[in-house]
C-alpha cells in the first residue's frame, strides 16, 4: 500500500510537470512559427536566391516551393524557376549532365529563356522518353484482383492474367480493367499525374487506358520502387480488336505487354503544380533547415551573413556560410539503419539504470536535476546550432528538457514501483523502519 500510494504521487506531479512543460512549449512555438523571406531584396531573400541544388537536383523540389512560398506576389519569377527546375530535371532523368553548383537565381533566368512547357514539343518527347525508360511492366499477378474493385468481382469476365472485362446488364462490353505493375527505375522520382498506357496492333486503333496508382498507392515514386496501376480503357472496347487479341495474348504468354507511356502533365497548369507538390514530397525537405536559420535571425535581431549587391553568385553562396543556407550532402529519405536503432536503444537503457541506480541511492529529486542538466546541452544541440530559438520551432528546448527528465522519472517510478519494491526494498524506507523500531 505504501508503495502504491507513493506510485500515485509521484505520477500526479510527474504529469502536473508535463502538462505545464506542454504549455510552455506549446506558447512560444505558436508565437513563432517558422517562416520564410517575403522580400527578394532582404538579407534571407537573397540568401534563398544564392542557394545551389547540390549534386541530385531531384532532390531539390523543396526549393521551388521554398521560392513559391517566400515571394507569393512574383508569380514571373516562380514560373521561370519552374521552367528551369523541369528542364533541369529532365536533363537529370536522361543521363545528361548537371551543374551542382547552380543556384535558384541561375535556374531562374535560364528557364526564362526557354519556351513555355505546353508549347515546348522537344520537352513534351522528352519527358515522354523519361517514362519509357523509368516505368516497365512487370509480370502480371493471375488472379489477383486489386481491392478497389473487389466488389465487382461478379461482374467481371476475366480475360488474361490482370486483365478484366466488364459488361453493362445487356452484355455488351462495357470497359477493360487491367492491373499493371511497374518498377521505377533511372535517376529520378516519377509522379506523372496524368498517365496514359497505349497498345497499337497492325490494322487497329490504338487500345487508350487510363492508368491512376491504386487506392493507396504513393502519387510519386523513387527509383527501385514498385508502383501498383489500375488502368481503365476508355470508350466501350472492340472484342474483337486486333490492338485487344494482341493484350490478351502477351498476358496469357507472358505475363506483360509492351505499352507506350503518355501523360500531358507538361500541357496542364494544374496536373503540373501536382506533380510537383507530389515530388517534393517524395524527397527530404531541404529548405526546412535554411527556415530555421531565417526564424533564428529574426530571434537574435541580426543575421548570421550580409550579401552585397552585385556578387557573383558562386561568392553569395560562400559567403552564407555552412550554418545559413547550406545544406547536407542530397539523399533520399531513408529510415535510421537497424545498427543505429540498437545503439539508440542500448543508450537510453544506459541512461534509464544510472538514472535509477542515481535515484535509489540518493533520491528522485537528485536524479531529476542531473537529468535535466545533461538534457538541456542536448536539445540546444539538436537544434542544429541555432540555439534555443531553433528548438523552439518544436516545443522549445527548456521543454524539451523537462519533457525527458518527466518520462525518465515516469518510468523510474513504475519500475520502482513494480520491480525494486519487491526485489529489494528501498535502503531509506529499511532506515526509516529502524529508527522507528527503535
């Protein structure tokens, strides 16, 4: 009962201390939301013009919402940069070779030299050559039927292995529902927003889909992904179709057909935008850190750097500095590896019995405030060196602090509570017995 009752102490104060360090992190960062420049003329404006897109400009996507976000009433400007930006990808995606050392103001005024994307012909080939080579089929599933369509099952007339036909109450046919797989392959993330899947025979109109991802599926994929399509023909199909026997007879043979990738993504504003938006998802968002730096300068009421007018743009670069505008070597987004995984756990477990071993000789409070002092180094740390203006972007970096003190001190009292109790009683309570007794 003792221990039960010193359990419920101990978690009603620990959880006070939570609630209010909540509220102390929950406050400032509301009061200073990450935000990017406004001005091009600015200190940060500039900043953002002179940053380069590094070795894989496919990971770069982030930039060019950066620059959408930070000069909103500049619409010239961010539709030269996006020019610039898909030209740069194309040339990315087809092997060619790309400068990392440009910047988003060079981007700019290259891409407003060049034609505009739905009258550009040569970049609508080559994009369409970018699909050819990223997307190829893989061998079709036999009598795997995509969830989405799963309730129609009755209704379907299986033609060839992922391949379905479907028909209207009176018989006749009504469309073609074809489960494709593709793997993604090249140097860049794909999200065609648009795609369409052609198969021609000799005599015969082309046989047109329409290829969405699956329910669930990503709206873009990195290369060595696997991308799930469900295709539906349009128009009602011919059965007899030479383009149709041709499908039925690859897929019964061997499992795949060889199509021609489309999408129009270039000639609509709107499919464009959202597959930009998809791309920059896909891909580590490397202007978080260059907001940081910007939301410490106004902090601290001076900023780290100051870019003359007229520099060239390799010296405005330089001169931001690494804890500015640079940013770490380009990389897809990846999961920590299972080594760093255990040697984050075997160090927390570290920490967890000295914390106990500190609290069961010399008390909880002892143990909290030690905590607390190695905590507080480490989220100013973790704020990747902006001080404690950058932690505060999250819950602050006092919070921070007293947050993992809290939990600590959480587990430490179940444990205690749970465990050491009946193993070994506490040397204080076996004190406190004999004087009593005495």
């Amino acid at each position: 009962m003792v221990a039960l009752k010193r359990l419920a102490q101990g978690l009603r104060a620990t959880l006070a201390v939570l609630a209010a360090t909540a509220g102390l992190g929950a406050a400032p960062a509301r009061a200073v939301e990450p935000h990017l420049p406004a001005a091009p003329d600015s200190v940060a404006g500039r900043a953002l013009q002179a940053q380069t897109l590094g070795e894989d400009p496919a990971t770069a996507w982030s930039w060019l919402i950066a620059w959408r976000q930070s000069f909103p009433d500049d619409h010239v400007a961010y539709l030269a940069l996006r020019r610039g930006f898909v030209e740069l990808y194309l040339r990315q995606a087809l092997g060619e070779p790309v400068a990392a050392d440009t910047t988003l103001a060079a981007l700019r005024d290259a891409g407003a030299a060049l034609p505009p994307l739905e009258k550009d012909r040569e970049a609508q080939a080559r994009w369409a050559a970018v699909l050819e080579r990223g997307l190829v089929p893989l061998r079709a599933e036999a009598g795997v039927l995509p969830g989405e369509i799963e309730a129609l099952a009755s209704r379907l007339e299986p033609l060839a292995p992922g391949l379905w036909l479907s028909r209207h109450p009176d018989g006749r046919a009504r469309s073609l529902l074809w489960s494709q797989r593709v793997s993604v392959r090249g140097r860049v993330p794909l999200a065609p927003q648009g795609l369409e899947a052609q198969l021609s025979a000799p005599g015969a109109a082309a046989l047109v889909f329409d290829c969405p991802p699956e329910r669930g599926q990503p709206r873009a994929v990195r290369p060595g992904d696997t991308w799930r399509l469900l295709c539906r023909s349009r128009g009602e199909p011919d059965e007899r179709s030479p383009a149709l026997r041709a499908l039925v007879d690859a897929l019964t043979r061997d499992g795949v057909a060889a199509v021609r990738w489309h999408s129009a993504d270039w000639q609509r504003q709107g499919e464009l935008e959202s597959m930009i938006d998809a791309l920059s998802a896909a891909v580590p968002d490397r202007s978080a850190r260059f907001a940081q730096a910007h939301l410490a300068c106004e902090l601290r009421g001076r900023c780290p750097i100051r870019v003359r007018d007229g520099a060239p743009a390799q010296a405005r670069a330089q001169a931001a500095g690494p804890g500015w505008v640079s940013e770490p070597e380009p990389a897809w987004a990846a999961a920590p590896k299972p080594r760093q995984l255990a040697q984050g756990l075997a160090v927390l477990l570290a920490a967890f019995i000295v914390f106990c071993l500190v609290a069961r000789t010399f008390g909880e409070r002892v143990a909290a405030v030690l905590m607390l002092v190695l905590l507080l180094p480490l989220a100013w740390r973790f704020g990747m060196g902006f001080g404690t203006a950058s932690v505060l972007l999250a819950t602050g970096s006092v919070a921070a602090a007293l947050l993992g003190t809290g939990a600590f001190l959480l587990a430490y009292l179940l444990y205690d509570a749970l465990v050491f109790n009946r193993v070994a009683p506490r040397p204080v309570a076996d004190r406190r017995r004999r004087r009593a007794s005495s």
